[in-house]
C-alpha cells in the first residue's frame, strides 16, 4: 500500500527516527501506526545489541535539585561523540532519568534500570530506544542522591558536576554562598577526601611508602638514618594531605586561607557551624579509555585501498 509522506513524519514526530526509518516499518506494517512503532521498537533492540560494545566516552553529567526536600540527584551518562551528547534529544533523556532517580531514590543501576520509563517501557528499555534513535551506543555509568544539599556545581556544560553536603542549616544567603564556593574549590582543585580522617589507613600507608622509597633512592639521602628520613616522609605525607583534602587545601579565593579556615571564617560571621559533611565530584569520562581513530586508516578502508 501506499505510504503518506504525512503519516511518515507524524510516525517521525512520535519516536523521533529518521524518516526512511519511518517509512520502512510503516511500509512493513501496512500502514498501521502502533505495529509500525512496534517493528521500529525491535529494531532498536537489535542495533543496541550491535553498538554496545563501542566505546562511549562523550556524554553529560548533570543534577536535578528537589527544594522542597533539598535533595539532589546527579547522573553521568556516556556517549560515542561530543556531537550527540549536544543533542536535545540525549539531553532531554539524562533530565528525564534524573526525575526518576530522584523521585525513586535507586541504590544501583539494576534497580534504576528496572524502574518504569514511560508507560510502556523501563529504563532498561529506554536506554535500547535512545540508542536506536540517536544512533550511538548510550550508557548510564553511575548516580547518585545526596541530602542536605548545599550548593550545586556544573561546570562546562556538563564536563564536570559537585554537590556539596553540608552537616547544619543551610537555610541563610550567606551559608548558601559559602557553599557555593566551596563547590567551585571541589571542581577546580579536585579533592579526593574531606579531610586527613577521611583518608583510609591503606591509602596512607602505600603513600608513605612510595614518598619513603623515592628519598631513599635519592643518593643525597641514602646514607641518613631512619629517623630523619622518617620526618622528611611525614613532611611529604602532610603535603599529600593539603593537595588531596579539601579542608586542608589552599583556598583559591585566598591563598592565605584553607578551605577549613575559609569556613570557620564563615562561621564566625554568621554566628552558627558552616560545615561540609561531604561532597561527589562527577568528571566527564574519567577513566573511561577512549579510542584512538586512526582517519588514515579509516578512509583507506573505505576507500580499499
């Protein structure tokens, strides 16, 4: 039978699949609408199957803050290109997916995946559907929900995303705007722990002895007893410290300040504790391995020559 070209884009307009796409299951389903999205639904599993195992290393990261319960969910999502991450329609997806976290509060990404999407598909689904749309492997990689949440951070459209959680009351300006600078400290300075507490004893004790191998390889050091070169690796271990504890690093609004005394400072101005209970950095692709394209080879190919 013969397809319209106004059915076509009408079947466009609700799944959002190129147009030939369209017509080729329309044309399958002799014109019915439900069967055509049907057809185009199996379709995309089978090219989800196809593209999981590419690489995506582009994508977003975002947050979603409830006021009314002052909680916030953040999600990083991966992409094949920077191009696609762009994309209104991937933008839109990692908007709705924070919704749901944020409303459902998942523990892992099994239970986010089995959680209802739409009407007719769960999350698990939606990812295969937004592949098949979007024509790029699409994956969720991590979330989160944090409580008592003191300021927000995204930082280059989504390369890099904070929520700082803070210990008291964040209800007043000023505490609000503390916290927001101490969001900007997280993006900018990358803190891998709160404070010295937070550091766990194996990360000290491998730290320590990769500062105590290096001095002793050192030949200005070699022949100094143990216990001087047991206070120079205490020295280096507090430097360690002050790089990796937000706390203790250096304020980058005032040099002269740790972000601790920043925050007593704070303290002492508004007359109550400002204290960060903690904080989740999301980087973009970190640690993801991207692939190298090759575009010499890659026409060659083409081209087979």
């Amino acid at each position: 039978m013969a397809i319209k070209a106004s059915d076509v884009a009408d079947l466009r307009a609700k799944t959002g699949i190129g147009m030939m796409e369209c017509k080729k299951a329309l044309t399958e389903a002799n014109g019915d609408v439900d069967e055509a999205i049907k057809i185009l639904r199996e379709k995309g599993l089978a090219v989800a199957a196809k593209k999981s195992s590419r690489i995506a290393a582009e994508g977003t990261v975002d947050i979603l803050v409830d006021e009314s319960t002052n909680k916030a969910a953040m999600i990083e999502v991966n992409i094949e290109t920077d191009f696609a991450a762009k994309n209104e329609v991937f933008k839109k997806f990692v908007r709705d997916l924070l919704a749901i976290i944020l409303k459902n509060e998942p523990k892992t990404l099994e239970e986010l995946n089995a959680l209802p999407f739409s009407a007719d598909m769960n999350v698990e689904a939606a990812v295969k559907d937004k592949i098949f749309t979007i024509g790029e492997n699409i994956n969720i990689r991590r979330f989160t929900v944090v409580e008592n949440v003191g300021s927000t951070y995204i930082h280059g459209g989504g390369t890099i995303g904070v929520i700082v959680k803070l210990a008291g009351n964040v209800g007043s300006d000023a505490v609000k705007a503390a916290a927001k600078n101490v969001a900007l400290q997280i993006a900018a300075m990358n803190p891998s722990y709160l404070d010295r507490d937070s550091v766990p004893a194996d990360v000290i004790a491998s730290e320590k002895e990769i500062i105590v191998t290096a001095i002793k390889n050192d030949e200005a050091n070699a022949k100094k007893p143990e216990n001087i070169i047991d206070k120079m690796a205490t020295g280096k271990l507090n430097k360690f410290f002050s790089q990796n504890c937000l706390l203790l690093q250096e304020y980058v609004k005032d040099e002269s300040l740790t972000v601790g005394g920043y925050l007593k400072n704070v303290s002492a101005e508004v007359g109550e504790p400002v204290e960060v209970a903690g904080f989740v950095r999301y980087e973009k692709g970190e640690g993801i391995e991207k692939k190298e394209e090759d575009f010499a080879e890659e026409i060659a190919k083409l081209t087979q020559k």
